[in-house]
C-alpha cells in the first residue's frame, strides 16, 4: 500500500456519513476498517493493515496487551464507500472524537484519520519544533 499524506476537510451528513478524499479512496481500495484511534480520533484503516495490527497485538502477553485490544477492537467498524464515496462512520466513534457537521480527514503513513476540526487544531499546536527535531535527530535523518 502507498503512504497516504494530505490534509482534507469535508461535511458529515445527519447519518454520520463523510466523503472519502479521492486520492485516499484510491490509495485504500474499498475494503476499509474503522476504529478508534489515539488523540481521541477515527482511524480509518485497510484491510491489511488492520491484520497486520491484530497480529502485532496477539503476539503481546495478555497482560500488556489487554487494554490495547480492547482499545482498537470494541469499536471496530467495517465499511466501504457507497456510490458517492462516504463512509458511515459509527454513533460510537462520532461521540469518541467528537465529529459532527464537518471533521478533518487526513493521511497519515499506513492509515487516514478522520478528526473533530477543533481537536486537530489543539493537537496541531502542541507540536514543537524542538521535540520534531529531536526525533528526527534519533532517526539520524
């Protein structure tokens, strides 16, 4: 799979529907996976990628790994674009990353996330260039 980049904002309809940004749809394919995601977003992930991740979590001990698939798997979600290319996305993960009447969809390396437009904001803004340049420093790029 490519890696997905790009900034998009689009309306959600009263059925929780968005419309998938071309370049992503044609990058993911249709066979697509919902599901919580960190800050407090939606992921939306392929079908690869999604079982590239459910191996990764079997593999931890149950003990760590517990809380983490409860995380990702109990609102999980599959779907594929419809004839205008929305995606439904859950009353569950709409009240989980506060999405209504507009939301953020962008793409980010193996996955898009889809963001209330206010907490991609806050989210943006707590980035610094000190700790990007630090991590950058760690990858020796």
């Amino acid at each position: 799979m490519a890696y997905l980049t790009g900034y998009y904002e689009n309306f959600v309809d009263e059925k929780g529907r968005v419309i998938m940004p071309k370049e992503l749809k044609e990058l993911m394919g249709s066979d697509l996976v919902l599901t919580h995601g960190l800050d407090e977003c939606v992921y939306v992930l392929t079908r690869e990628s999604w079982m590239e991740l459910q191996g990764k979590l079997a593999k931890m001990p149950m003990s760590k790994g517990r809380g983490i698939t409860h995380f990702f798997n109990t609102y999980k979600k599959d779907v594929s674009p419809d004839k205008q290319g929305r995606i439904q996305i859950s009353c569950d993960l709409r009240r989980i990353a506060a999405i209504e009447g507009k939301a953020v969809i962008v793409g980010n390396g193996n996955r898009a996330e889809i963001w209330n437009p206010e907490r991609f904001a806050e989210m943006e803004a707590r980035l610094d260039t000190a700790s990007i340049v630090a991590a950058m420093d760690e990858l020796e790029f």
